[in-house]
C-alpha cells in the first residue's frame, strides 16, 4: 500500500490493515515553525510520525516504509527522530526511514 500526502485517517488504517508494506509520507511537527509560518496547515493535510506509527500498529502492517520527509534530516540523528517518533506512536514492526533513492527489497 502507498499513501502520499494526507492525514492519518480511518480509510488509510482500513486499506492498511495486514498489508506487508505501507509507503507512507511523514512529517516531524518538531521544527516545523523554522520552514513554516502555520505549521497547522501542514499537519491538517500530513501525517504526523506518532500518529503514522499508531496507525500502523492498529491496522497490523508488517513493514513501514516513510518517505517524502518533512523537515527533510540531513543528519544521522535527525533520520534517528523520525523512527523515534513513529516508535512513540507504538509501532512495533520492521521500519525504515528512506532517504532519496533507497531502495527497499521485499
């Protein structure tokens, strides 16, 4: 399942449920107001790590793949937040942060 640019909601959890791989755009709120004069406009339409990893939990997905990454980390440590943060959402399955070009092999 691939997911791109919207919000956490029932129908992405629904079409997610026991899927082996969900692609899913992330966005860390931390940091937003330095890109952003109304950070809230970006997460009404974004989705937010804790949320993402709560949601995938739930739905059962087996492995979650984020891309599209907003603020974009340039650091190993800012890689290291976006797993942290979908981790905090409850998320217990296989998970990688992809930067540009990865390629993920099922």
């Amino acid at each position: 399942m691939i997911s791109g640019d919207t919000a956490v909601c029932q129908q992405i959890g629904d079409l997610s449920r026991g899927v082996d791989v969900l692609v899913h755009e992330a966005i860390r709120a931390e940091g937003l107001a330095d890109l952003v004069s109304d950070p809230e406009a970006l997460l009404a339409y974004h989705s937010e790590c804790s949320q993402i990893g709560s949601m995938a939990q739930q739905a059962g997905v087996r492995q979650l793949v984020l891309t599209h990454l907003v603020p974009a980390p340039d650091t190993p440590e800012e890689m290291a937040a976006f797993e942290m943060g979908v981790r905090s959402g409850g998320y217990r399955g296989d998970l990688v942060v992809a930067d540009d070009l990865t390629t993920v092999i099922f």
